[in-house]
C-alpha cells in the first residue's frame, strides 16, 4: 500500500486508475480541473487545479501529500486534451492549451511529486499511439504526445539516480466517455486486429503493473503500446 498522485481523475482512465489504486487500499491524491465524479473513498484526496498551473498545483499536493502519509510512490500524468487541428485550423490559443496541458502539465505535476519520492517509486505519463505514427486531423495533439514521449525517456534518465522510474503508456481506441460521445467506436473496433477498443480498467493496469518495482524494476524510459495490435513500431 502506499500513495498515488492521478491527475485527470475526475474522467476516463484517470478516473479507472484512481479507482484501481483505491480498491488496493492506496491513497490517492486525484488533481483535476474538475470536481470528483462521485468516486466515494475515505482514502481519496481531491485536490482541484490544472496541471498548468505550477504554483497552486505545488502548493495545493504539499498539503495533500501530508494529508495522505508524507510519501508519494506513483505518479500517473493521465489528464491530456485532444481537440482536432490542421495547419488549417490550429491557432496560437489552441496550440497553447494543447501543449500547456499536455506536455507542461506532465513536467509541472512530475517536478512538484519529485521531492516526495523514495527510490523504489515511479511516474507513469499518458501518451498516445498518436505520439508515434500519424493521425490525420491531429496535428497537434501528436506532436504533444511526441513530445511526452520523449520527455518520458529525458525524466528517466534524469531521475534514475534518486530510484525514480519514468515510463510511458500509449493508449490505442479506449472506451472512455470522450470516444463513446463521437459515435465511431464500434467502427473503430472493426478495423483493429484484435476486434474491440481497450476498456479504460485494463489500461489502468498497466499504470499499476509499470509502477510496481517488484515486476517492473528494470523497466525505464520506455513508452508501452497498447492498442490490440492496431499500431505497432
Ligand atoms: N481515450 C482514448 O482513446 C485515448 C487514446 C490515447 C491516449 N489518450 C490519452 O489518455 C489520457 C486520458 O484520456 P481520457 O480519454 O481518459 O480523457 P478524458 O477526457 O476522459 O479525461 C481527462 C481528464 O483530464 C482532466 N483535465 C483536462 N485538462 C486538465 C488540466 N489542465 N488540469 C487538470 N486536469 C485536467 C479533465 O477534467 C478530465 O477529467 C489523455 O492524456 C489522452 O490524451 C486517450
């Protein structure tokens, strides 16, 4: 048992990932700009800010953390935003909030988690298969995940003297309530090789598997594919 930091709680895989740790009986520290869908748990401290904010966002898990025990021993960055741009499309605003939620936010979570965390601990930060191979009508959402992707690798290697692990987790087709509104999950299914989208439970998982060092210890600065076999590098 010990103590989560999952930002982007309040939905999707953050939201199956908070639950998954609290069923285990962690403390889980959920940052969201949003307020707690309803997830009850006398273990669950909810704290609401946005990622891009590194001053309240730091100030807001020292008291949380002290709240939760003193330690952190995972980070998973899930909170992301994915709004559809082209060169046609895309704007100095929605590159800013792309970017600033995504790729700052993951840098801004990480270093305020960092000092409350022992060797043996790790971050999980949410990718993409965007992140890796080309999606048309996301020009900058893949390039933010790219950058998360890398910035996962550059982390590790920085926090592999304290005991910190940093590795990535590229998400395919999820049933998260995001896809399910765009009505094109089912299509979805068709085409990919293992004929269903991933349930937002089994990522979580993996968040879980990643961050345990008894299974995962000498897994560093990589980012996992999981996609049915729907993308593959
Ligand atoms: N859904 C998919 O199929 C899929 C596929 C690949 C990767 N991903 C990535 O996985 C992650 C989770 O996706 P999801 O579909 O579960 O997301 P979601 O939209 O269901 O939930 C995202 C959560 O992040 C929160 N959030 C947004 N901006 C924030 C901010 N500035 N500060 C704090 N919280 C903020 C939202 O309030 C929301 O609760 C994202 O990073 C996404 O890019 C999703």
């Amino acid at each position: 048992m010990g103590t989560a930091v999952i930002t982007g709680a309040g939905s999707g895989m953050g939201r199956a990932t908070a639950e998954l740790y609290l069923e285990r009986d962690w403390q889980v520290i959920a940052v969201d700009v949003s307020d707690n869908p309803g997830i009850e748990s006398a273990n669950l401290h909810w704290v609401k800010a946005d990622v891009r904010n590194r001053e309240s966002l730091e100030a807001a898990l020292a008291s949380a953390v002290k709240a939760a025990g003193g330690n952190i021993d995972a980070v998973a960055n899930v909170a992301g935003v994915f709004p559809p741009t082209t060169l046609e499309t895309f704007t100095e605003e929605n590159f800013r909030f792309i970017f600033d939620v995504n790729v700052l936010g993951v840098l801004n979570v990480t270093a305020a988690c960092v000092p409350h965390m022992k060797p043996g601990s790790a971050v999980v930060n949410f990718a993409s298969v965007d992140g890796f191979t080309v999606s048309r009508g996301q020009l900058l959402y893949g390039a933010s995940k790219s950058a998360v992707i890398m910035i996962t690798k550059s982390l590790a290697l920085e926090l592999a003297p304290k005991g910190i692990r940093v590795n990535g987790i590229a998400p395919g087709w999820v049933a998260t309530p995001g896809n399910a509104a765009t009505g094109r999950m089912e299509e979805a299914a068709k085409s990919i090789p293992v004929g269903r989208v991933a349930q937002p439970s089994e990522i979580a998982e993996w968040v879980w598997l990643l961050s345990d060092p008894t299974k995962a210890g000498f897994v560093d600065g990589e980012t996992i594919v999981i996609s049915g076999a729907d993308v593959m590098r």
